[in-house]
C-alpha cells in the first residue's frame, strides 16, 4: 500500500483565496454589525420635538439603510439564492 502524499498549496492562487475568504468574513461581520448598531436605537424614547427636529435626517438615512438592504438582497438573489428567514430555536 502506498501513502500519497499530496503537497498543500502555495502561491498566488492560495494567497487569492485566503483574501476572498477573509473579505467574506468581514462583510459578514459588518452587516452584523449593522444590526447591532439600529438594536441600539430606540426612537420610541425620543420625545415628539426632538423627532420631529431630525425627522428629514432620519427618513433619509432609512432611505438610505432600505436601499443598500435592497441591493445587497438582490444580489444573492440574482444569484439564484432564496432569502430566508431563520427558524426560531
């Protein structure tokens, strides 16, 4: 019986992948950290005159988080991926 020993691979190609992956990971971890960041607020505690007085800069930033929610759904779903909600545990 022979032991085949197949080398690990090295190189650009290996240097590309490992990049990717990391770069994966971190867009993972930034969209987590999107949603940790709106789980702090809590406009329901502002009062009437302080929303009313940043309504126009809140209703744009909504815009703006609805519109890349958008983008970046679209895009796995252009991929043929299903957007799913996970199973309560």
């Amino acid at each position: 019986m022979s032991l085949v020993v197949r080398p690990m691979p090295v190189g650009p190609r290996n240097a590309i992948d490992r990049l990717r992956n990391r770069e994966r990971l971190e867009s993972i971890a930034r969209l987590r950290a999107a949603v940790r960041a709106l789980d702090q607020v809590n406009v329901s505690e502002w009062d009437d005159s302080a929303l009313h007085q940043d309504l126009e800069e809140i209703s744009a930033t909504l815009c703006a988080i609805d519109a890349q929610l958008s983008r970046v759904a679209d895009a796995v779903r252009a991929r043929g991926f299903r957007i799913e909600e996970p199973l309560a545990a």
